[in-house]
C-alpha cells in the first residue's frame, strides 16, 4: 500500500553533538491525525510502522487504525511488529538454537545453502537458567555450584559456543554472570536504540521480544518488549513479523507513596491481584499518573516484571527523568543518555506530569494503602496480607482434609502447653509431625514447615532497596541474638554481580552469610524448579508424614510442583520477608503479633523490633555505585576460563552427536517438502487428557526435576546415566525425546478422565488400562489414532514454555479445545501447527459431561478464517453431540503458519524462496 499521502518524516534530531535521523511521529500526526493522548506503547508501535512502511505487511491504513484507536479504545486490525532485538535465556535458548541447526539441516537436504539461515537481527542468550542450588549456607557454595554447573552442562555449552561462532548476530553471555533480565536492564537495553542506515544514524525505539516470560521487566526502562515461545522468537530473529492484533491497553494510575515498612514487592503483589481480577489477559498496561515521581526505576522494574502474573502482555513504564537517573547510574554513556531525552522529547514518548492518555479501561491505586503481603499458595495473583498467613495455611490444611490445632476462642496457634507462650516456638501439632535428626541436631517438622527460604531472581534482586532491606533485617536479626531454624533450606541467587558488590559494601552480605543466605549462584534457580534437593531426612520425613511444608520465595512463579515437588505449598514474598520466615521456621507463624523468638536476655523479639527504617534503608542504597556497574559488565561476554576453554566446533551445519542425551536432531522437519500439503480435517480422535482451569505450562512441560520412574527417567537410566546427574527437564530441552516424555508429565497435573489421580498419567480407552501420558500417545500413534486434549478456562497460563507446545505436536496432538487460552501458549500451539479450539459461550466440558471416552472429529480445517469457527463432532455411548467451536486462529499471519505445519516451516519455506 503506498504511503505517499504521508509528508516526509525522517527527520534530523541533535543530541549531544551528534546528528541522528528518526521518523517523526508528530510529522505522521499531520495527516494521521492527533495523537497526544494516544497511549505510549502505541505510539510505541505507530513507529515501528512508520519505519517500516512499505514493506511487506505494513500499510497506511495500519497507521491509521493505530491513530483512530483513540475513538473506541480497541481495534480488531492486524498489524505487523518488528522488534529491534531479541532476548533469550539457555533453557528456551538451547532448543531455539536446536531449531535453528535442524532448519540448517532441513535446507541442506533441500538442496540450498545452509548459511541463509541465520538471525537478521541482534539476538543475545545470557546463560541463566542452568545453577542447581546443590550447595547451599556454606562460604564455597557458589564455586561448588559453579563446578557442578560446568561438569553437568558441557554438552549444552559446547552447543551453545558452536551456535555463537556458526551464527551471525548472536552473542552469548556465559554462565555466572546473572539473569537475562537483569543484565538486560542493567546493560542490554538503552532505551532508544540505532544503526547505520543509507549514512545516516538512525534512531529509535529499543524493542524486544524475549524468550522468557519476565521479559517484561524492560518495561520499566521505558523499553516495549514481552515474552514469546521460542518459535516465535525464532521468526522473529529471522526476519519475520509478529503478528497481532492492535491491542486494548489499560491504564494503571498510581499515585501516593508507600508508608514506612512497606516494600516494593507488597506494591506488586496488590497490583497482580488487582489486574488479575480486572482481567487483562492478552491486553498492554501502561502506568501513569503523578506517583510515577516518586517511584525509583528498580520499582517499576519489579512491577513489569510480574506482568505475565497479572496476565498482560506487558506493564509499560514511560519515560522521563528517573529512567536518565537510572541510566546514568548504570553506566550508560553521557551520549546515550541524551540521546533518550532528546529523541523521547521530540517524539511525544516522554512522561508528562499529569497526562491522561486515552486507554481502554483504568484503574487506580494509592500506594498509601499498600500493606504488608505475600501471595500463594499457588498462584502468584492470590495475595495474602501478612497478618493472615496462618488462616490462610489453615484454609490449605482443610481443603487438604486436614486441620492445624488452633485454640477456637481466639484463633491462635497452640504451643504444647495449651498457651501461646512468648518466646516459644508454637506447636503445629498434628498427627502428621514427623521427629527429624539432621546432622547431630534433633527436631520436629510441623506441617507449615518453611524447608526452603529462597532469595531469588528476577523480580527482585534487581531492586536494591528490598535487598539492602533483606540484609539490615539479618543485621538487626544478629544483633538480638536470632538464628535460622534448621530445618530451612536458605540461598541467595542474585541476578547480577553488582548485587553481590553492593551488599559487600552496605556491610550486610556478612550479615545475611551468618544466617545462611550464601551466594549459591547468578541465576534463576527456586523459581524456576532449580531449588536443589531438601537434606535427605527432611524429604524423608515430608513423604513419611505426608506433610504440607512450604517455600518462601522472593520470585514471581509458585505453580504447584515448580519450586519442588514435594513442597505443597509455595509462598511470594519480598527479600526481607524471606530472611523472617526463615526465622520462624513455619507459616503458621503470626509474623504480625507473635514474637520471631527471645534476645539473649530473655526479652520477646517481633518483626517490627528487626524491620529497617526507610531512611536506614536509603542511606544502604546509597551504597549502589556506578562504578560498580561498568566493573562487572566491562567483559560480559567473556566468561571465565572454564568456558573459555569449552572445545568449539568450526562447521556451518552442527554435527549431531546420537549419543547425547541434551541435543537431539529433533523430526520437524522431517519429509518436509518445499509446499506445504494441504490441511485435513481431525476424524474420530481419542482424547489424550481431559483437564481443569488453569493448566500452566508447567503442568504441560514441567521444567523441574525428572522423577526416576517416569517416561524420562527411564529413558535416561537406559542410556546408563544415574538419577542424580538427571539434571533438570529444562536443562534437557535440547532433547526431544526426553521433553516428549516429559509433556504433561507434572507431579501436580489431574487428569480428570482418571478419578483422584494425580500425576502424568491417563486411560487408553480403546485397551481401558491407565497408563503414563507418554505411553498411551505413543500407542495411539501406533494404532493411526489422532489425538485432542480438552480443558477449562486459562489453558496455557505460566511461562512462555515452547516445549509445552513442541511436547504436545510430538505426541500427536492435533487440537486443544479449552474455554478460553492463555495469550502465549495459543500463540505457540499455532506455530506448531495444533489448532486452539475454544467452547463456545455457555458450554464446557462439564456441561456437555465430557469423561475423555469420546470420539472427536473436527471440520472445516481448510477452510478457515481468521476467527472463524469450525464444526465439532463429539461421539460416545450416550449419542452424537455438534457444535461451532471458536478457532482461536486470530491473525492472517496465524493462519499462513498453520497451513504450513508450523511457524519455522513457514519461515524456512519462506527463506529458500518457496513460500
């Protein structure tokens, strides 16, 4: 479409001495329209189309109904997005860089050159993921972490130094050096991004989409990116737009400021709850409103961090003086820097003091009234204030059919005695309390055991003020004579280096040391399942008595069976939180009114004698330097000498290795043509699995450890490796064989076509036999049978896990029919050629009595529309039932990747000129 009624709009633009070029956005308004009150994040992508008009899938009157988004506040037109960059960490790294040398692979049997596939744009995977907490509270548990890291991921690493020197444009940050986030928000992003373009130097926005579901956390620098699977980001990399549609954006005002003793994690926790129960699943959240003052970086950081808890795509933060601030503190040059104002400024993207930008729907919130929380014991959205943990665990007790001992008159927790005696650890007495002896020291272990107190990154080891506050309440803890019960497995992962140099220099990283916060690595590792086992007579005395024990973590993800298996319940809190609960020993606990233990005069200690004040906990922040930022990320890229050392590869096609049990020639590709053969419709399949609401992704591919008796476990133990160097389901996603079957595989996961059984298992129906997952599927391979999965509202929620969508292909999956998809996972499915099918209004699977014996056929696959419907035929004994199920195929773009079989297929096709 010709843009030719457009002015000209590259435009110069002088930023400390430097001449830079950009498309002026109040240029395009000329003959667009206003767009003053248009929301950041799209003007944001009113940009991207600008620069990219002309080209293939970008037209004025995208741009238009970008600016005429303003009269209704919503679209449904399709638009093309190219992001500047792309972000990736190892675990959904490794199977993208898989994916990149199997499509090497697939043009070489095609006949054409294999180094016409190769990423167009800047990609960067920071090694992150791969730290067990194997050792933990001693001096030496980073390097022992370190040196089991190394030895248990070489081939994985070998893998990822031969994509480094195969590939152009992509860089890896070696292991030990911090999480993708964080180095993304401390180095990566600069907030307006160039390149050389027809001899000029360009300007623009920074944008990106991430392999990682927390890539929103950039949001906070005023960087518009968010978290896609793996094959999208693949696409993406090379070359291909994301599709989507010109979303809804919904305004979060805030204002106020939070009162003494509240942290940054509390603000975030009401903010997930309250989006979350708004509803924004799929929409952008953009922040306003004058609070925004007062609110440091760090903070805002932490706040988009958690948008895929909330539900959104991203939580955007605009920019103006305290994102220069914070640049400037971490070392982004004086040229940068002015740079971000002046292109910012001129471009209508800079922060305001009272602008109301249009928006879809508002909320607001002073952080006056933010109090003390934490939220579980599952969800990341289901907050709890503070004062009510021990009802709340008590809830978990009772829908679990079991109850703590309370004292009915007035609701506290009884102590042996019969008394809340002052000083006294309270007694959670109950039937299941199991005598422990762990290294020479005897005690019991009460259901609401904390076993596992975990700082961890991402959410908020980026923010130096909950840690500096983590630090000065162990200080403070010491300095009364408080010790960490025994039964808790402390760590401290942060998620850059820098954290571990201003804790040396506020003076607290000896103080949390004391207490058993060791650095055990730079990485996300409770959050992410890489906890590390429980000392032995812990895990036994949890499976003897069958106990509910508890995590306390400073992450954002505590999906059931994620953090560990056998820890039940799993709980969100702030760093400071984290060091208390490890104190008292146990949930049941009322932090608020009961004392964490006595002085060493016998005097009752409460958690308001130990919390630092705002103003001790600015003073340590002021510790946080500059200097500290350019040390650490001046080598970034290098590694230390072990991975320096890691043998490389020289070849252009990767030499597949069939005895390694990480990386895998994984079959996409295989008998792959140069066209695509034509769609057929689903006849008369079985279901694999008939599921509930809320499914995660890590229901569906967990990325925990792998359990000896399973699918995979077997798998391994064939090949002669022993459980304990299994390694983690996400370390081993470079193994198709082994995410295969691992899909569906959680310990958590209830399949309801088996009554009360929890776990990876099913009935295949023809036979009637229970069977695990992987098993039936592969016998129903066997037998020619397609398969459907059916399930509830949120299909999909979680992290942005392609192998959930990868798994479920390789099991001969051809359609999910659920109430209603979490925005990523839909989105992957698609780009591995499974159709999302949505009940329609009214109907579910418990309306229409589904058991999973049912036949399924589905019609109409060929002939679909973007947002159509197809023909859905269920069969069983009962009679034959039709309906019109949604097709969850929103975009044009969606619908050419599905044709193909897939995204990749789509793009390799497209690449070697037969798409």
């Amino acid at each position: 479409m010709s843009t030719s009624s457009l002015p000209e709009t590259l435009q110069p633009l002088e930023a400390a001495g430097t001449t830079y070029h950009y498309h002026s956005l109040p240029k395009a308004a000329e003959a667009l329209g206003d767009i003053e009150r248009l929301p950041m994040t799209l003007k944001i992508l009113l940009e991207n189309q600008l620069r990219f008009a002309g080209q293939e899938g970008v037209s004025q009157e995208d741009m238009q109904a970008l600016v005429d988004w303003q009269k209704t506040a919503s679209s449904d037109r399709e638009i093309g997005y190219r992001p500047a960059r792309v972000l990736m960490q190892d675990f959904t790294g490794v199977p993208g860089v898989v994916d990149l040398a199997s499509m090497r692979a697939a043009v070489e049997t095609l006949g054409e050159e294999p180094s016409r596939i190769n990423p167009l744009s800047p990609v960067d995977l920071v090694i992150d993921h791969s730290v067990m907490v194997d050792h933990f509270g001693d001096p030496s548990a980073f390097k022992d972490n370190v040196a089991i890291e190394m030895e248990r991921n070489r081939e994985r690493y070998e893998f990822l130094r031969w994509g480094q020197q195969a590939f152009d444009n992509f860089r890896v940050v070696p292991p030990g050096t911090g999480i993708c986030h964080q180095v993304n928000l401390e180095y990566l992003g600069k907030t307006v991004w160039t390149r050389e373009e027809d001899g000029k130097t360009l300007a623009y926005p920074d944008t990106l989409v991430g392999t990682d579901s927390h890539t929103t956390m950039i949001n906070g620098l005023g960087v518009l990116g968010w978290g896609v699977g793996g094959i999208e980001a693949e696409a993406a990399m090379l070359g291909q737009p994301v599709s989507m549609l010109i979303p809804e954006v919904v305004g979060f005002k805030l204002t106020g400021k939070l009162r003494e003793g509240i942290t940054a994690t509390d603000l975030v926790l009401t903010v997930t709850q309250m989006l979350r129960q708004r509803g924004v699943v799929g929409k952008f959240v953009e922040f306003y409103g004058d609070g925004l003052k007062d609110l440091p970086l760090a903070d805002r950081a932490t706040i988009a961090n958690m948008a895929p808890e909330y539900g959104a795509t991203c939580g955007f933060f605009p920019v103006d003086d305290e994102t220069l601030h914070y640049l400037r503190l971490t070392g982004r040059d004086d040229e940068q820097v002015a740079l971000v104002e002046a292109y910012c400024k001129a471009q209508g993207l800079w922060r305001e003091p009272g602008a109301e930008p249009i928006f879809s729907d508002t909320l607001a919130l002073d952080m006056g009234d933010v109090e003390a929380s934490l939220a579980g014991p599952k969800r990341p959205q289901d907050r709890v204030a503070l004062k009510d943990m021990p009802q709340a665990f008590a809830t978990v007790m009772e829908d679990d059919g079991k109850k703590p001992s309370t004292n009915a008159e007035n609701g506290k927790l009884m102590s042996e005695g019969g008394q809340t005696a002052v000083g006294v650890d309270e007694s959670y007495e109950h039937h299941d309390s199991q005598e422990v002896d762990l290294d020479g020291e005897a005690f019991r272990l009460d259901p609401g055991a904390v076993v596992i107190a975990a700082i961890t990154s991402c959410t908020n080891t980026s923010n130096p003020s909950v840690m500096m506050a983590a630090g000065l309440l162990a200080r403070n803890a010491l300095a009364k004579g408080l010790t960490t019960k025994p039964w808790v497995k402390t760590s401290l992962a942060p998620g850059s280096k820098v954290v571990t140099d201003y804790l040396a220099a506020g003076g607290v990283q000896d103080d949390l040391d004391a207490l058993g916060f060791n650095l055990v690595g730079y990485g996300c590792t409770t959050c992410i399942g890489n906890s590390g086992p429980l000392p032995e007579p812990i895990e036994q005395a949890i499976t003897d008595g069958d106990l509910a024990v508890a995590s306390v973590l400073s992450g954002n993800r505590n999906f059931e069976g994620r953090v560990h298996p056998l820890v039940k319940t799993n709980w969100l809190a702030s760093p400071p939180l984290v060091v208390a609960y490890a104190l008292a020993g146990n949930v049941q606990k009322d932090l608020v009114n009961d004392a964490l233990g006595v002085d060493q005069h016998g005097k009752p200690v409460y958690l308001k004698d130990i919390w630092p004040s705002q103003a001790e906990i600015a003073e340590a922040v002021e510790q946080v330097r500059t200097e500290m930022y350019r040390k650490e990320y001046a080598e970034v890229f290098e590694g230390d000498d072990v991975w320096q050392a890691i043998d490389v590869p020289q070849s252009q096609v990767y030499q597949w290795d069939e005895t390694s049990t990480y990386i895998q020639h994984p079959p996409f590709f295989d008998g792959m043509g140069k066209t695509p053969s034509p769609v057929e419709d689903v006849e008369r399949a079985h279901v694999l699995a008939l599921l509930g609401d809320s499914v995660t992704t890590d229901h569906i591919s967990p990325a925990g450890a792998i359990k000896p008796d399973s699918p995979a476990g077997r798998y391994l133990q064939e090949r002669g490796v022993k459980p304990v160097d299994f390694n983690s389901y996400g370390s081993r996603r470079g193994n198709h064989e082994i995410m295969m079957r691992g899909t569906f595989a959680n310990v958590r996961i209830k399949n309801e076509m088996l009554d009360g059984v929890v776990g990876g298992e099913t009935r295949h129906v023809p036979s009637g036999k229970q069977m695990a997952i992987y098993d039936a599927a592969m016998q129903y391979q066997q037998e020619g049978t397609p398969l459907v999965v059916i399930a509830g509202k949120e299909y999909g929620t979680g992290s942005s896990r392609d192998w959930a969508a990868k798994g479920t292909r390789l099991l001969g999956v051809r359609a999910v029919i659920a109430e209603s998809f979490e925005r990523i996972h839909r989105s992957n499915l698609i780009g591995m050629g499974v159709v999302p099918l949505q009940f329609p209004e009214g109907e579910t699977r418990q309306t229409m009595g589904l058991t999973g014996d049912e036949r399924v056929s589905v019609k109409g696959l060929g002939e679909l529309t973007p947002g159509g419907t197809v023909e859905v035929t269920i069969e069983s004994d009962k009679g034959e039932k039709t309906f019109e199920a949604l097709c969850r195929i929103d975009t044009a773009n969606e619908l050419e990747y599905y044709r193909h079989g897939g995204i990749l297929h789509f793009v390799l096709r497209k690449m070697i000129g037969s798409a």
